[in-house]
C-alpha cells in the first residue's frame, strides 16, 4: 500500500481500490481518482462539483474557511490597495509584478490596443436599444474572434502575450459601446492620452463628438477618487479560481475553439444572477426593499424553503467566512462615501440587512456571509454607473483572469476534453 493515497473499499464486494493523494503548495490535496471508472465501472458523483478539482493551477489561490484571496501567492487586500488594476494584470499575465519601465510600456500596449474596428461598430449599433448591454458584449466579444482569427493558432510566448493585450485593451471599449448603444447616443472612441480606468468613464460619459462635461469649479468631470475606486473594483474582479464562468472558458478552451469565443461562453455564463449578474441584483433588491423598517419582512422570506427569494450578495460556494473582496469594498464604501455621497438610503439598508443576517442563526449556520457583489453594488451606483452596466464591469475586471486561465489550460500538457459523464436515470 503506497504512504500517500487513500484506499476505497466496495462494501458490495469487499474489492478494494487504492488511489493517490496528490499535494498542493496550499489548500486542500486531491484524490487522483482519473482512473476509477476503469478502476471499479462506476462514476464518481459530484453535481456542481463541490468536492472536485478540475485541474492544476498556479494564479488564484482562496482559502474559503480563512477568507483568503491570493493571486500568485499575494493577498488581494495587498493587491487592491497597492497596485494598479494594469500591474495586477501584468502580474496575472506573466507570475510577476512589471518593472516600472515594463509598467509603463504595458499601459502603452493597452491603451493602443483599445480601438475596435468599425465592422464591431456596426454590430454593435445593429442590436435593439432595448438590448442588455451584457448580450451586446457576449454578441461582438464572439466576432471579435473574426478580426484576429490568427489567434487560434498561437505558437510564441509573444503570440499568446499578443492575444492576451488585446482583449484586455477591448473590453473597456466594446463596454462602453453596448451601454451607448443602449442609450441610443453616439459612440465614443478611446482617447490614448487617458488610462485605462479614466478611459472607460471617459466613453461611458463624454458628449458626442468628445467632449467631457466640466464642471463649476472647472474640472472634468471624472474625478480621481472616481478613478481610484473604479481600479479597485477591476483589481476586486480580476481572477477568483475555477468558478461558475471560467470553468465554462476553461470548458471551451478544452474543445480548441478561439480564445475569444471562450470568453464570449464566460461573459453569457457570469450573467447569471447566482453568479456574476448578483450586483445588479444586489441594488434591485435594495431598492425593492426600499426602507430599512421593510428588512426583517425580506430576511424572512429568505429564510422561508417554501419561497425562493434569496438574498442577493449574501452566501458563496467557497467563502464561509466574510469574502475578502467584500471587506476591502465595505472600507472604500466608507472611505468614498463623502466623496461620491453614496445613497445614504440604499446604504442604510444594506448595513441592516447586513446587521440582522450576521447575526441569525439562519445564516450563521450556513455560513452566509455579504460576497462582493454586496458591497460592489453601491460603490458602482455612486459612481453614476447604471444598474444594466454592473455585471459588465465585472467582465471588464475578470477579462484578464479568464483569458490567464485560458492560457494556463492549453499549456497543461495533461488538459483533456471537459466531457463530464452521469448517472442515468430514465427507461
Ligand atoms: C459570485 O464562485 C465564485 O468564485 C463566484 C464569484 C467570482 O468572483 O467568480 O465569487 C462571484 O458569483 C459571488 C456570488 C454571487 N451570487 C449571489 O450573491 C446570489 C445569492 N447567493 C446564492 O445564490 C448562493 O449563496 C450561491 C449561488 C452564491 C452559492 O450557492 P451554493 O454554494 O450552491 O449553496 P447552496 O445553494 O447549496 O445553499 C446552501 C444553503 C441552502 O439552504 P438549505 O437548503 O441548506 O436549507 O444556504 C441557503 C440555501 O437555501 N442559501 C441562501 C443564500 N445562499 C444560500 N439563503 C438565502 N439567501 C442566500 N443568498
């Protein structure tokens, strides 16, 4: 019997069955179980995977239990405070932090890389008004995939470098084209002389023809505490594991499809509101709410099996404990809450939510604490940012993790085809 591995026994038949325990730098080991069907003629059964890796990774590292979050060994609270949105970028895209001479060329390399040919315009402007922004992007993300088709074939590090520079510099500007577009206003190219941050509230605010509104005491008016808080949120956003949406990249990658329809796949998938389309939820609900004397009525509801009312920005599949994107936003709502005068209505009952739920046994029990989408919600909503754009900054902040993950995939020499199999149960 070998020292590292775990021994299952078939009770049916007395067989036994031996598998390797296999160690990770941290975090939980795995059970290297690729072999039981052939093994024992049986599945293993794990649906939503809850007790299964799907692979080997190096860029994402959360502690659940702790409240953890890491990319490449370095905590987010580190990350979020002390670096740029652009350098954590760097960082995910290559294991390191850029020299400042390489953080400089980078932001460079982004900002020219942030036009969009004329033929996504088109696109774009040929949806409804009516169009969720969300579908907008997923639609022109999929034939950005058209205009660069050469990247389904990468073969240097620069190829893969190339393809990753460009869909991080795009996103900004292809966001801020379907929320235009939805509002039926002239679309803003990018202006190169901005960062990446500025230059996207610079096309979701500029007048058409460029201008920016100043203001009476003759600023611009995108502020620079604006600017801090929306990097932050990027930074919040960039990577977070194997979850809902990058599992399905990965899966798209797994079929050697472009990169660009992959993310196209993450985009559709994290619109969900159990996943990523929470923060749009999280303000719905607010105001739905409406008063803080209404609270105690909905966190019952959210107790209740019977209705399937839940509360959103509360629980997380991994996170039991308070999730730690979730703090680090809840000490910039407090700090941005002069600056931006956050709605002090909205504000108040979600502190009240947050008060009774972390404190009933409901919750506790479940360990149900507030995730990021709680907090993002109303940092989003002072910044003007419109409810039908929340789940879009979110893709621009997790652009960079899936396309990282994407790359990490195909350069695994064991990835296989993500082909799941099933416990049948019909005729
Ligand atoms: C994100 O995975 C990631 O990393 C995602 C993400 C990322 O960065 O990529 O972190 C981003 O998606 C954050 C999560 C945003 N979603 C929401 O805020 C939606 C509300 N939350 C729930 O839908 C739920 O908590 C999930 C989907 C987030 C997690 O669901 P799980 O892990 O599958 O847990 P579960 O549904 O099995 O719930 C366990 C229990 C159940 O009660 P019992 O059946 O045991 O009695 O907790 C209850 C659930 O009913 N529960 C809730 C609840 N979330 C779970 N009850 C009330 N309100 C909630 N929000």
């Amino acid at each position: 019997m070998k020292k590292n591995s775990m021994t299952m026994i078939d009770n049916r038949t007395g067989k036994s069955y031996e598998y390797s325990i296999l160690e990770a730098t941290r975090g939980p080991s795995v059970v290297d179980v690729r072999s039981f069907f052939k093994d024992t003629g049986m599945f293993t059964y794990d649906p939503g995977f809850t007790s299964t890796a799907a692979c080997d990774s190096e860029m994402t590292f959360i502690d659940g239990g702790k409240g953890e979050l890491r990319y490449y060994g370095i905590e987010i609270e580190e990350l979020a405070t002390n670096h740029s949105y652009l350098d954590v970028c760097f960082l995910l895209s290559t294991g390191r932090f850029p020299t400042q001479e390489e953080s400089i060329n980078y932001d460079l390399e982004i900002r020219h890389r942030s036009f969009i040919h004329s033929g996504l315009k088109n696109l774009i402007e040929s949806f409804p008004n009516s169009a969720h922004p969300m579908a907008i992007l997923a639609s022109a993300v999929s034939a950005l995939s058209s205009f660069y088709f050469e990247h389904l074939e990468l073969k240097s590090e620069e190829d893969y470098m190339e393809m990753k520079r460009r869909i991080i510099a795009k996103m900004p500007t292809l966001a801020a084209f379907s929320y235009r577009h939805s509002l039926g206003i002239p679309l803003i190219c990018p202006d190169i002389e901005r960062s990446f941050t500025e230059n996207f509230l610079y096309m979701m605010r500029a007048y058409p023809g460029g201008k920016m509104h100043i203001g009476v005491d003759g600023e611009e008016k995108i502020s620079s505490v604006e600017i801090e808080a929306l990097d932050t949120i990027f930074t919040l956003h960039a990577d977070h594991e194997q979850n809902a949406s990058t599992t399905t990249v990965r899966g798209v990658a797994s079929t050697g499809a472009h990169p660009y329809v992959a993310i196209s796949a993450g985009i559709s998938a994290l619109w969900g509101r159990a996943h990523g389309g929470a923060n749009e939820s999280v303000i719905a609900q607010l105001e739905m709410i409406g008063d803080v004397k209404n609270v105690p009525a909905f966190i019952k509801r959210a107790k209740d099996p019977e209705d399937d009312f839940r509360l959103m920005g509360f629980g997380h599949r991994v996170y039991k404990n308070f999730d730690p994107r979730a703090r680090v936003l809840k000490k910039l709502q407090d700090k941005l809450s002069d600056a931006l005068e956050l709605d002090s209505e909205l504000i108040m009952i979600a502190r009240e939510i947050e008060k009774i739920a972390l404190s009933d046994p409901y919750f506790i029990e479940r360990n149900l604490y507030p995730n990021i989408d709680f907090y993002s919600g109303t940092i989003l909503y002072a910044l003007g940012i419109p409810k039908s754009m929340f789940t879009v900054i979110f893709v621009i902040g997790r652009t960079v993790g899936w396309i990282n993950q994407w790359v990490e995939f195909k350069k695994d020499e064991s990835s296989k085809i993500a082909r799941p199999r099933q416990r049948y149960l019909g005729k």
